[in-house]
C-alpha cells in the first residue's frame, strides 16, 4: 500500500530528516509537537502538524494515545518513529498495528526479540554469532554472582537488559564495587527504562564500536549496506561516526558484514537495522553486542557512501515493496565522516539550551548538514542536545578529515555553547589522524585537557 500520509512521531533532527525524504516521495507529512516546540524547524516544515502536549517529553513525545490521536485526525496512513522515544518501545508498535496505522518499522515481536540484550544475545548464539557471555544477575544469590564474576575475570561491565543510549552501564574493576554497583543500577534501570534486568559481561579493554547497517524486506530480501566505525564516544554515547571502519581488512569487513546479514535473515527481519559489534583490537575478535532496530544517528554516513535514501527504503519496505537493489549491486564509494553538534558547555558537557543568535551553516562539495536549527531559534531545555550532524564525503579518511576541518572554519553558532571546539581538536589528534585509538580515546583525551 502506498502511504499518502506519514505522521512523525519525533522532534528535531530526525523529523527534519524524515519529512525531507516524505517530500521527496511526494507523501505528505504530519509534524506533532510539544508546546515548548511551536518554533521547531519540523513544525514549520511539515504540511500539517499537531499540538500533542506539555514540554516533558513524558507527556507529549512519549505519550503513545496523543500522538496515535494526532494520526487518527490527520488522516495519516502511517507513523515514523524516527530515533530515541517510541522508536524501539514494542507497545507503541502494537497499538500503531491496532488503531489501524503501519508503523514504519519491524513488527512488534522483532523489536521485543531484538531490542531486550540478553534476549537478543541468546538468537545471536543460535544464528552462529560470537557474543560476550553474559553473567545473569536477577534473582541469583550474591555468592554465585561473585564466583562467576571472578572466574570471568575483571574488568566487567554492568549492562542494563532495556539500555540505551550509554545509559544503565557500569565497568567494575574490584570486587569491592561489584555488588553496591548492581543495586544502584537496579534502580537505575528500573527508573530510566522501567525495567530492572541486569547483566554482567566481560569489558573489554581496547575496542572498537563497528556495526553494519542492514535492509530487510518482507519477502526475505536482506543485504547490508557496509559497516561503520563509532568509537570515538563520550559515556558510551557516539559523537563521531566513519564508514568505512579503516582498521577492518576486507576478510574481516565480509566477516562481519555478512554475520549481520546472518542474523536479520535467522531472525527473518524487515526495514532498516543495525546490528553492532565489539571488536577487539588486540585478539582481532568481534563481539555481537545489541540490535537496533531503528533508523540511527549515524545513518547519514552510509547513505553518503552507497547513494540510498535509508529513508526512502525503509517507508518502501513499510509499504510492503520489495528491495530494489541486491548485494551486488551496492556501490560503495570513498570514505564518510559524521560528527554531532551538540549545545553542551565544553568543560562541564551540560547541556546549553537557549537563543541562537546567528547560524551560518557550512556548505560546499562533498559537506551534507542534518539540523533543525535557525537564527533566532530557541533551543529548549528539555530534550537530546543534539543540534546538527555535519556529514562529509570524500575519497578517503584523509580527504574527509580535511574537508570537515573545512566545515568546522566556516560554521558559526552564536548564543550556545556547543562541542565543536572539541571536534576541531579531535580531527587534528595525531592517533585519531592514525586511526590508532579505541573507545577510551576521548576519556583520554579529555583527561590531559
Ligand atoms: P545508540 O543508542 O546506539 O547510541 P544512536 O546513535 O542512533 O544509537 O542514538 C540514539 C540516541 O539519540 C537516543 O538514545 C537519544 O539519546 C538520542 N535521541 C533521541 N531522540 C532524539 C532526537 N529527537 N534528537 C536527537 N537525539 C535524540
Ligand atoms: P547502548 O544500548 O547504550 O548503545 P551498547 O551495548 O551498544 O549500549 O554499548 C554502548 C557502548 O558501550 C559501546 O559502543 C562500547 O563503547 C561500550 N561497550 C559496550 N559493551 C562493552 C564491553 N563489553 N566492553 C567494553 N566496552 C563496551
Ligand atoms: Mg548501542
């Protein structure tokens, strides 16, 4: 069926993103909006757009009848999650499918599968992936967590079951920490995801974040579209993202690639999804470590490589089309860099909502820009800092490096703080230049500072 109207079920960004490609498809878009949002860029952008609620996101972006009621009333045929909120919440799915909309995303039993981390690493297992062992917490006696955990050796990280975004997640490197830690994540994850399903697993020292974008559709068509390297990360959370990964050689890069196709197909998956891993730069190893089965952050860099629209495809598959291209026929081209912009004080990273003064946004060949901000926009206190992904495509990592200092002298962005600052200084760091660094690299960094 093809959708004549898609509402957005996001702010900022992502449905700036998604009501451009909307357009393209000559779709039309419905924005919903909190009452702090009524000068976003993906109110005034999108043909129509609905008042869901009050600024906490609880209340509005979050709240699954406002915005299902906003559809019902536009008339839409369909919802985009985008990323964070309801993108991966297997409710929100459910009811889109039962109030009569396509939910531009897998099924809500994929997302369950995948989306749990101990669950999805079990399907791992069975559909042939390394994984990290977990060490299961809930409801097992503290004697046998410790012998466990002693046996794997430290450090270990705690991971929340329902994680994400680099929340719920601690590394342990006594056992004096071990047990206070996993009460207080307990109740941390209880309280950020509403759900306190703990884990254990081995940390590993000095890795590298890779993960491998995939294109299901509902015919049992899976290709992936190349891997992309997100090490560089502040509190597990990614601010620059690659592609290619340059350390992966191309026995490792189908390995990888192809272990990720492996498990859409296992797991018979449909849209768009990431499969990441953690590979292990000293026993060149990788490590299946969660799904997403969202669009991502990051996205724009493969599209920037292959010459799809992740967008595009990912409504096409909704939609019920089958894929247009086969492995082969992917083209990858050159190399890709991402890096966010985020409105956060450069020493403390809290963040730095208010006026943008001036906005002058950097262009020219081969430099794309995802934003949603303007000149006399004020950027409200409540939501994800991230104002704008500057994306540069070139022939190579050294060729992208240049071209995104290129972008960092020319934007401007008065009236907040931001990270860009401290961007300029990681493009000139001799080991990320080297490509010798690994997810520690910035905790590094910013401690020599
Ligand atoms: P990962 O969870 O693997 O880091 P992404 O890099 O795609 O995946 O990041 C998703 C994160 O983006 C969410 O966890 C959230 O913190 C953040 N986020 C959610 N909604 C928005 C939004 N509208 N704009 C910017 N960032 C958002
Ligand atoms: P989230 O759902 O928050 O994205 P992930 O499981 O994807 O959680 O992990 C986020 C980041 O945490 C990874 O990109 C990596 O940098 C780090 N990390 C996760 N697992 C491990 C591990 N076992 N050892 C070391 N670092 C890890
Ligand atoms: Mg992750």
């Amino acid at each position: 069926m093809a959708f004549k109207k898609i509402l957005i079920a996001n702010r900022g960004e992502i449905a700036v993103r998604v009501l451009r490609t909307c357009r393209d498809m000559g779709i039309e878009s419905v924005a919903v909006h909190s009452v702090a949002d009524e000068d976003s860029l993906h109110v005034k952008l999108a043909d129509e757009s609905v008042c869901i609620g009050p600024a906490k996101a609880a209340l509005s972006y979050l709240s699954m009848p406002s915005i299902l009621t906003a559809a019902e009333i536009s008339e839409a045929d369909a919802i985009h999650p985008g990323f964070g909120f309801l993108s991966e919440n297997k409710e929100f799915a459910a009811m889109c499918k039962e109030w009569g909309f396509t939910f531009i995303g897998p099924s809500a039993e994929l997302i369950e599968k995948m989306g749990d981390k101990i669950y999805s690493k079990k399907i791992a297992v069975e559909a042939g992936l390394p994984i990290l062992e977990p060490i299961l917490v809930n409801g097992v006696d503290s004697a046998a967590i410790i012998t466990a955990v002693e046996k794997m050796g430290f450090p270990v990280l705690i991971k929340s079951s329902a994680g994400g975004g680099g929340k719920g997640m601690k590394r342990i490197d006594a056992i004096a920490e071990l047990l206070p830690s996993l009460e207080l994540l307990k109740t941390e994850a209880k309280a950020a995801f509403g759900d306190d399903t703990i884990f254990i697993e081995k940390y590993i020292v000095s890795p590298r974040h890779v993960e491998v974008q995939i294109v299901a559709d509902q015919h049992g068509n899976v290709i992936h579209l190349g891997e992309r390297d997100c090490t560089v990360q502040r509190r597990y959370q990614k601010i620059i993202e690659e592609s290619p990964c340059s350390l992966l050689n191309d026995e490792k890069r189908e390995e990888i690639c192809n272990s990720a196709v492996e498990l859409a197909k296992f797991v018979k998956y449909d849209s768009v999804g990431t499969v990441e891993f953690i590979y292990d730069q000293e026993s060149k190893k990788f490590y299946f470590m969660e799904m997403n089965t969202r669009i991502q952050v990051e996205h724009p860099v493969t599209e920037m490589r292959v010459g799809l629209d992740l967008v595009e495809l990912q409504i096409k598959i909704s939609e019920g089309e089958k894929l247009p291209l086969t492995q082969s026929d992917v083209n990858f081209v050159g190399h890709s860099l991402e890096c966010r912009i985020n409105a956060e004080n450069s020493e403390t990273f809290a963040p730095s909502p208010g006026e943008i003064t001036h906005y002058y946004r950097p262009a020219g060949f081969g430099i794309r820009v995802d934003d949603f901000i303007y000149s006399g926009y004020k950027v409200p206190p409540f939501y994800d800092s991230m104002l704008a992904k500057i994306i540069v495509h070139g022939k190579n990592r050294d060729e992208c490096i240049r071209r995104m200092e290129r972008a960092f002298s020319e934007i401007l962005i008065g009236g907040v703080d931001t990270n860009i600052a401290l961007h300029q200084e990681i493009l000139c760091d001799e080991n990320f230049r080297g490509n010798n660094y690994s997810t520690s690299f910035l905790t590094e960094k910013l401690s020599k500072i």
